[in-house]
C-alpha cells in the first residue's frame, strides 16, 4: 500500500482532545503525498475541474459524505464546473494529521 492509500485508510481524530498541529517540515512532507494540493496560512486547498454542474455537485456531495463520517468539515466553494475545497483544523488553528487524511479521501473519490 502506498503511503497516499494509507492515509486515506486512517480515520480523524476528534479535535476537540486538542489536535496536534504539524511542524512546517511534515506539512511540506505531506503535501508531498497528495497531489496537486496547495499550503498558505494554515489551510491546503485544491481547486477540482468537472465538465458540468451535474458533476460538480456529485463531487460535492460525495466529500460531504466524506466529512460526515470522518467529523471533519472542509470549506467549499462550488462553482458552475469547479469546486475549492479547503481544510484546516480550526479548533487547533492549524493544520493536523486529520486534514491530509481527508485530503487523501477527497483524491480518492477520483482516482476510483
């Protein structure tokens, strides 16, 4: 199993017990590992590209499934044929291990 799938295979942590934030150095690592994501101030965010609003929405859909069973919720903005999704862990202010897991989730929904 590659390191992505294995991220993807673990399941967050609840941030209420107080998160770990990563050091700068596991944040450049991590992002390393799921492709095509972007860090500034606290939050990695990647723009997804679909060929209509049908699809658009499905993805949509599909990461807040994601969200629901991991207790973990990205920021979305959705457009006609594009979606933003962006995570960090407010109750740590920062990023955590919880955010590249979802990460993971999120690019697996494509690569299926």
């Amino acid at each position: 199993m590659d390191e992505k799938s294995e991220l993807a295979a673990k399941k967050c942590l609840p941030c209420e017990g107080g998160a770990s934030l990563l050091s700068p150095a596991e944040v450049e690592r991590r992002l390393s590992v799921v492709s095509g994501w972007m860090q500034t101030d606290g939050v990695i965010a990647r723009r997804f590209e679909f060929k209509n609003y049908y699809q658009t929405i499905a993805f949509v859909n599909a990461v807040a499934w994601i969200a629901h069973g991991q207790g973990h919720h990205p920021d979305l903005e959705v457009s006609y044929r594009s979606c933003l999704v962006r995570y960090t862990t407010h109750a740590a202010g920062g990023l955590t291990e919880n955010d590249f897991i979802c990460a993971a989730r999120v690019e697996a929904l494509l690569n299926s």
